[in-house]
C-alpha cells in the first residue's frame, strides 16, 4: 500500500506543476494529452505496485500484425 500512497502523491506533485504552466499557455490539447497519459501511467504504476499481471503490449502488436505478416510471406514465396 506504500507503492500505490507514493505513486498518488507523486502524481499530485506532477499536476500541481505541470497543470498550471499548461493552462496559463493556453495549450488545451496538450493539457488533455497530459491529463490522460497521466491518468494511464498512474493506473499502470498503481498496478505494478500491487503486483498484479500486466500484459505486455508486444503480445497485442504481435496479435494484430501476425496475420498480416502471414499474407505477405505467403505471397513471397
């Protein structure tokens, strides 16, 4: 529970920083870029942190090109 206490407060400082400079730029979309990747990187550090199984997105590139990949070795040979 220490992992995901340090996690949260480490991504509060980060807003606390970061928000402020965005919105006094102006800068809307980065600002939501920023919020949800911050959001994704807390869940997965919150989950690591719990120890639970976290797919490796390699698994997920190679689920979706592996077929595609099979087509053009057909085709080559």
């Amino acid at each position: 529970m220490l992992g995901v206490a340090i996690t949260i407060v480490a991504a509060i400082i980060i807003f606390v920083f970061e928000i402020p400079k965005l919105r006094k730029k102006k800068l809307t979309k980065e600002l939501w870029v920023f919020s949800v990747l911050m959001v994704m990187a807390v869940g997965l550090g919150i989950a690591e942190s719990l120890h639970l199984s976290i797919p490796n997105p390699l698994n997920g590139i190679r689920m979706v090109l592996q077929p595609m990949s099979n087509v053009i070795n057909g085709l080559l040979k």
